[in-house]
C-alpha cells in the first residue's frame, strides 16, 4: 500500500525517510513510502498532515533559520517548519551555522528564501521573529493564525569572534524556549 505524505527530503518524515521525492525544484516534496509490513499498515491510520508553520524576519539569515531548524526538530513530525524573509540576505550566517552545529542541527545546506515563494502555499502559523519582517512582510490569508515573536538580530552583535557567537547562543537558547513553551501549550 502507498502513502503519500508531504516531507522534506532532507529529513525524516513520521520516521521514515522519503523513498521517491517528485520534485526536487520546491522546499516541500511529496513523498511517496511504500507500506508492506503489517506493523507500518497499523502506523497509517488516520494520523492528522503535519501543521505547517512559516518563521519570518528580513534576511533570512538567523534568527528564522535557526527557528525552523529548531521548531523541525522540537515539532517531531507534527510541524512541518520552513523560513523565509522580506528582504533576503542570500546566504545563511555562518555564526547562526555553527551554533546549530553545537547542538546536532546541520544548516550546511540552508538557503535564504524569499516569502514570495509560499504566498500560494497552505500554512498553518506564520511566526515573524523581528520588528521589520511584521512590518513588511506580505499578509498571508492562508495563515490559520500569526504570532510575532521578536528577538535581538545577533547579526548586529559587536566584539570579537567569540563574543558574536555568545550572542548567537543566547539567540537560538530564546528561540529554543519559546518554540518549547508553544508546542508545550495548548495550541502546540
């Protein structure tokens, strides 16, 4: 029996890994997963799609990104999280790179994507996670709801090296807390 299911190729889906990805030119691909064993068919029953949630700011090269690397990993299969911005940066920082790395999260392939690209695509929460993004990012009408959740762009944090990644911690640590707090809800 065939399942079709909407997954990131690059990560597990309800914990299997995509079989056959039809299109390799979007972020979200359908899937296809070959069902034969009787326990898989007891796993299929009539589990709810993920709820989709997209995180905002401007560059897209930070905060937003680590916020979906982080909500894809604390959502355990029951969000599907992707990130865009207003204004994209077109690379991803590679201090918000290395934080994610210290805890597990490899962003070595993350791209900056521009929120044009999912204005026609069925989302469940749009998160803006700066000031500007709330400001200038397009109305979602899809979006079932939209939370703004601001945080300090480590970007702009000054000193050395080691400082800059400090800030960077701290960064992703409240982004962590608050995505745990959400999904710990009632909403989550």
């Amino acid at each position: 029996m065939t399942m079709l299911m909407y997954c990131n190729p690059n990560r597990l889906c309800n914990g299997k890994r995509p079989r056959h990805v039809v299109s390799a030119s979007q972020s979200w691909h359908t899937a296809e997963f070959l069902k034969t064993s009787d326990d898989n068919k007891a796993e299929q029953g009539d589990l709810p799609m993920p709820k989709r949630v997209l995180i905002l700011c401007t560059g897209n090269s930070c905060r937003s990104q680590m916020a979906e690397y982080l909500w894809n990993q604390l959502g355990e299969g029951e969000w599907i999280a992707e990130s865009a911005g207003s204004n994209p940066a077109g690379y991803v920082h590679p201090f918000a790179v290395a934080v994610m790395k210290e805890q597990g999260q490899d962003m070595g392939t993350a791209t900056s994507k521009h929120v044009d690209q999912f204005l026609s695509e069925p989302i469940d929460l749009v998160v803006t996670v700066c000031d500007a993004a709330q400001e200038s990012c397009p109305t979602l009408p899809q979006a079932a709801e939209s939370l703004h959740w601001p945080f300090f762009d480590p970007a702009e944090a000054t000193g050395n090296d080691e400082e800059k990644l400090e800030v960077f911690r701290q960064v992703r640590n409240e982004i962590r807390t608050r995505i745990e707090h959400f999904l710990d809800g009632p909403a989550g």
